[in-house]
C-alpha cells in the first residue's frame, strides 16, 4: 500500500491535474466575480447563464484531464489503472463543485441580491452531467477533444434557457429541484463514470 | 547540366503550389474538426433549423438564424479547434525539430489554419445551404440575401485566426476549452449588448443581433451597409491575428524587433509581408470600429445605415404587383407577394367581421397591406396590425404584428377583427397625448362602456376574443370590476342577437353609440 501515494500522484500528473485544479479555481474567481458584479447577459436565463458557462468550463477541463500521454502501453501496466482513472475523475468533479460552491459562498449577500439562483445543488447537478458528458466523449474523441461535449451541451442548455425548450439533456436550463434533470444528469454521469473507468480514454494515432 | 539533369530536377521539386496544396490536403485529411461535426449537425438541427422552420415563410426573416443562431453555435467549436491546431507544434515540443525546415513557421501555421478553416466554413456553408434551400420551398417572393452568408464566413475565419494565433502563442491542453469557453462568453456578452442597444453604434459589430422585422427586406431593400462594415471590421482581425502570427517569435516568426532589422532571421520578404499584414488588419479593423460607431435606425427604412457607406438606393420602395382576392360581399384583401401564402388566412380572417359591419358608416371598403414604418409606431407598439382611413375608407394593415416568431392563427384573425370593429364602432385605436410627467405618450381609447359593449358581443358573434380593455397593470378596484362584468354581459347578450338583428340596431345607432349618447343599458 506505500506505493499507492506515489502511484496515485505519478498518475494525476501525468494527466496535468495540478494546472487543472489552477484552471478549476480560475472557474471559481469567475464565478464569484459573475455573481459579484452580476454579470448577465440578461433575458430569460438572467441568473442562470454565466453560471452554467462556468460550470461547462470546468467539465470541459475535467474531461482535457483524462488524457494520458502513454497511450496503448499504460494499458499493460496492471489492474489499478482502471482505479486511478476512476479516482482522478471523482476527485477532480469533487473539487470542481467544491470551488464552485466556496465562491458561490464567499460571494453570497442575499441584501444585496447576491446569490446563486441554482444553489450548490444546481452546481453539482451540472458539472456532474457535463463531466459524464465529456468523460463519453473522451472514448470517442480522445481526451483531449473531449471538451467538445461538455461545451456543446452548454450551447444546446443556452438555446433551451433562452427559447425555453424542455427535453432530458436542458437539465441545465431547468430548475436544481427538478426531479427529470436529476435523473438525466446522473445517468449520464454515471454512464460515462463506468465507461471510461472500464474502457479509458480512445488513444488516436498520433497520439492525442 | 544536361537537359535530362534539368528535367530531372524539375520533377523532382515540386512548384510551390503543388506544395501548399499537399500540405493543406494533409491538414484537412488529419483534421480533429470531423469529430464535432455529427454535434455540430445535432445543435443544428437543434436550434436553428427548428427556429427558421418556425418562422415565417420570408427570406430576411428565416435566414437572420444563419448570423443569429448558427454562427454562435460555429464559434466556440471553431475557436477551439482553431486553438488546438495552433497549439500543436508547442503542445508536441516539436519547435526545435520544424524550426530545420525550409519553409518558414508561417508558411507551416497558415497552412495548418488553412485546414481548419476548410472543415469550419465547409460545416457552416453546408448549414446555410439547407437553410437556404427549405427556405427556397417555402417562400413566394424574393431571393436569398448574401449578405449573412458572407458575414458568417468572415467573421469565422477572423475568429479562427485569433484562436489560432491564441494557440500558437500559449500552447498547451488547456487552451482550446479556456478559449472556445472565453470566446463563447464574449459572444454572447457582445449580443446582449446589440439587443439592449437596438444594434445600433458598435454594437451593430455583432453579427448576432435583433430578429429582424417581418417586412425587412420586402417593401426596401436590406441596406449591406452594416454587412460591409462587420466584413471590414472582421476581414481586419484576421488579418491583424495572422500577421500577429508571422511577428511573434514564440510562434516561429521574427519578433517585433526583428520586423525592423534587416539582418534579423526569417527574410526580409517574410518580415515586410508580416509587418503589412498586421498594419493593414489593424488599419481595417479600427476602421470598421469607426464606421459601425456611427450606424443608425433609418427612419425611411428602418434599417440600419452607416452614413459614410449609405447608398440612396437602398432608401427605394422594392415595386411589387400586390396579390389580391375578395373575402364575403365583395371585400378586397391585398397584400405584399411576399405574403402570398397567408393571403387565404386573411381572407377568412375578414369574411365574417365584414359580413357583420359591411355597410355601416366608416367600414372600410378594402383592405391593403403597407409598409409597417409607414404606420404609427405607437399603434404597432399597442399590438394592433393597422387603421382604417381614407375616403372612401380602407384598412390598411401590416403583417408585422399579425405573423409572430412562432405563428398564431387565433391571433392572427383575432387582431383583423379587433382592429376593424374596433374602428367601426368607436373609431381610431388611440391617440398621442402629452403628460408632464413622461412627454408624449400613446393613450389607447377603449371607447364607452356601450360601445365596449357593442364591440365586444360583435366579436364574440364571430368567434373572436374580445378587444384588449387597456386596464393597468395590477388589481382592478371593486367598481371597475363590477363595470367590466356589465360590459361582458351586455356583449353576450348582444352576440346572442340575430345578425340581421344586430345589424340592423346597429345602421340605426351607430351614430349615437360613437357619440356616446347611447348607454349599456340601450343596447339589446
């Protein structure tokens, strides 16, 4: 077990997770600086919008993470990998929704109307379902085009705000109560969770 | 040298052309870019083809989706596969190993973008021409304008050259997602702006802006002078990004010092071209800012206009041979071509109000479509779709109004019937009145209780919802609520007449209801 540190941390550098969590907490100072001065771009997702970008962000950076640069080989290297992808992927959603939340917080002045609209359960509904969403397409593009999901699916959930489309993927246009978006969202967490613990990223001939 | 040694040599070093054109071959084969298009085809179809598929069958108005829809939906995946091309070479730590090669880095990076660009334009024109195409089914006038098309081109390659250059400059695997998020956020920040500002000054830069009214581009032609300058203003950025590119020596190029030494590395022709590249983006883009700081509502058109570029041209009525056809007794409806598929909704429309009001004194004798502008714009702001006037008196209405984003039929032939039993028996919609707290302001006249009444059974007799009652915005007192019940028992009462009967009461009161004389208690 004095090898699981090493293991653990030779694993989640090779992925780049150091310059994620910086990234991660670049998220959080935008999102408390959206909530701060209210950023909005106004109409129907007023309070809703620049907060769900964020959050897309650091899904879209969670799933560049699952990258690694060792390709086909890693895969011989014994039965922890599918462990350690499992963990860098918990860990990293983790801390996304925890700085998240702690800006969120650090920012929170109801008298001043300063708060966010979707709460902590809307944060972790969202980066769980966007970080699902790039962690499906992380097996079929490669990691470091999996951002393309998560970014795509904040497109579709800001035309559904602003035209007010409902279907099962606009979780993020519905309210952080709503049972229908919950599912979705943990469905698809879920599903790309197990996927890419079992499967790991799709590795292209040129490596990336 | 011999002649077969020359021959040889010839073949052997293919023409600089046949160069670019393998290079580029290459970059498009090997582009990631294919991998986003079944999402780019799924947001497509998503958004923008549902939503011009909504709207109604005219070109300015179903292709404004092209700039307002689909080209955000372009911009965050061409920004960030722009990024991630130009982030290669330092992403790979292969500067060292290309730095040997003959060609220079920017040669090698214009070549890459180049390949990118081909898979964004390629996925983006492929969107507009089947917009354009189902369009072209459902139209009955006009052709398809250019303009969006060509903004949407401009304005993805300039955001592909900034991204490219961001690539290049801060490689690594963070970039792509941090600028395609940056971009999308600037995007969208821009737009909110254009529509609070009414697209007018630096906003109208934005090539996401306002949905255009319904006679954009029908009764005057679509002014290209806000075309031109978002052309200018984007051609500009690109140029400056790409030129930005050949200057800076952490993407290969010879560094800003180098751009003035001669002695400096890359050739002078490369830095001269650099240097001209990025000077004439700039000169451009500044003049595109100056231009668009300057754009303005045209009160002829109600387009906008950029003074400098404005062709008096475009202030010049399209003319058009209206489409007419006669609804019950005669009544002649005629409209725009353009709005020839909605002609026989008009016309059904009109029938059973005209049956009901032909021959009273002040209903119209036909009914016209004109140019919204041409119409009071507190009348258009009311909700209302026109006036009757004239003498002998016609209803000259437009559709701007009447065909919503997501189409009505209950609203569409309840605003025609509103409007002119509405005139009939009380007259104008309203007027301008001037209050000391908040100038001129349009008051809408509902007319008496009687007359409410009246108007309200007619409608009622005809299947229509009852004329607005322009109460204000919160709890009605007792009293009013109490008159409102009065009125809407009158108007059952005088809908449950006999037509003949109604109209009959009506060509002997008329006169006295519209002069008030008449009370809800003398109407039968």
């Amino acid at each position: 077990m004095s090898a699981a540190g090493p293991l653990i941390w030779l694993h989640f550098r090779s992925r780049r997770v150091p310059p994620a969590l910086a990234a991660l907490g670049a998220c959080a100072v935008a999102l408390w600086a959206a909530l701060e001065y209210h950023w909005s771009f106004g109409g129907a997702g007023g309070a809703t919008d620049i907060p769900m970008i964020i959050e897309g962000a650091a899904a879209a950076i969670i799933a560049v993470t699952t990258h690694g640069p060792f390709g086909e080989s890693e895969r011989a290297t014994g039965r922890w990998l599918p462990f350690l992808r499992l963990s860098m992927a918990l860990a990293l959603s983790g801390a996304a929704i925890g700085l998240l939340a702690l800006a969120a917080a650090v920012a929170y002045s109801p008298q001043t109307g300063v708060y966010l609209y979707s709460g902590v359960l809307g944060v972790a509904q969202n980066v769980v379902g966007f970080a699902g969403i790039g962690l499906i397409f992380s097996l079929v593009t490669g990691g470091m085009i999996a951002w393309t999901g998560p970014l795509g699916l904040v497109v579709i959930n800001q035309f559904a705000l602003i035209a007010n489309y409902s279907e099962p993927l606009t979780w993020a246009a519905r309210p952080a109560t709503d049972r229908g978006g919950w599912i979705s969202a943990v469905v698809v967490c879920a599903a790309g969770l197990a996927a890419f613990t079992i499967r790991g990223p799709r590795v292209r001939p040129s490596g990336e | 040298m011999t002649a077969t040694a020359a021959r040889d040599a010839r073949l052997a070093r293919p023409s600089v052309p046949l160069l670019v054109a393998r290079v580029l071959r290459m970059e498009i084969r090997h582009s990631a870019f294919v991998w986003v298009i079944p999402l780019m085809a799924l947001l497509f179809f998503y958004d923008p083809f549902r939503t011009a598929s909504g709207y109604a069958n005219l070109w300015t108005l179903r292709t404004s989706v092209v700039l307002n829809k689909f080209w955000p939906d372009c911009v965050p995946f061409a920004a960030g596969f722009a990024t991630w091309v130009g982030s290669r070479e330092g992403r790979r730590n292969v500067g060292d190993l290309l730095g040997t090669t003959a060609r220079a880095a920017w040669t090698r990076q214009l070549c890459s973008l180049a390949g990118t660009l081909a898979w964004v334009l390629g996925t983006f024109l492929a969107g507009v021409a089947a917009l354009y195409v189902a369009t072209a089914t459902a139209v009955t006038w006009g052709g398809p304008p250019i303009w969006p098309a060509v903004v949407g081109t401009v304005s993805l390659i300039a955001v592909c050259a900034f991204a490219f250059t961001l690539g290049a400059l801060f490689p690594g695997r963070f970039t792509a997602p941090i600028v395609a998020v940056g971009i999308l956020v600037l995007v969208l920040a821009v737009f909110s702006k254009a529509v609070s500002q009414g697209g007018v000054s630096v906003t109208s830069l934005s090539p996401d802006g306002l949905v255009p009214g319904n006679d954009a581009g029908i009764f005057y032609p679509v002014a290209p002078d806000v075309s031109i300058v978002q052309v200018m203003f984007f051609a500009g950025a690109a140029l400056g990004a790409v030129g930005l590119l050949g200057l800076s020596p952490r993407t290969g190029g010879v560094g800003w010092r180098g751009a003035l030494d001669p002695a400096s590395a890359g050739g002078t022709r490369l830095r001269i071209v650099a240097t001209a590249v990025f000077a004439a983006g700039v000169a451009l883009a500044v003049a595109g800012f100056g231009l668009a700081a300057t754009a303005r509502v045209s009160s002829v058109t109600g387009n906008l206009e950029v003074p400098a570029l404005h062709d008096s041209a475009s202030d010049k009525a399209i003319p058009y041979a209206p489409v007419c056809a006669e609804a019950s007794g005669g009544f002649q409806v005629c409209v725009h071509p353009a709005y020839k598929n909605y002609l026989s909704q008009a016309v059904s429309s009109f029938s059973p109000v005209m049956a009901e009001v032909s021959g009273l004194p002040g209903a119209p004798v036909r009914a016209v479509e004109v140019f919204a502008q041409t119409l009071p714009a507190d009348l258009l702001n009311a909700n209302a779709n026109g006036v009757v006037a004239g003498t002998p008196p016609v209803y000259k209405f437009t559709m701007a109004n009447a065909i919503t984003l997501e189409p009505n039929a209950a609203q569409f032939r309840d605003g025609f019937q509103q409007d002119i039993v509405h005139s009939v028996i009380v007259g104008p919609a309203g007027k301008m009145v001037t209050t000391q707290q908040s100038g001129p302001v349009y008051q809408p006249d509902t007319g008496t209780a009687a007359q409410q009444a009246v108007v309200n059974g007619l409608l009622k007799a005809i299947g229509s919802a009852s004329y607005p009652a322009g109460l204000s915005a919160g709890n009605p007192s007792a009293q009013l609520r109490q008159q409102q019940a009065e009125i809407a028992t009158a108007a059952t009462r005088f809908a449950a007449l006999p037509a003949t009967t109604r109209h009959a009461w009506l060509t002997a009161n008329l006169a006295g209801l519209k002069a008030g004389r008449i009370t809800l208690a003398d109407v039968p």
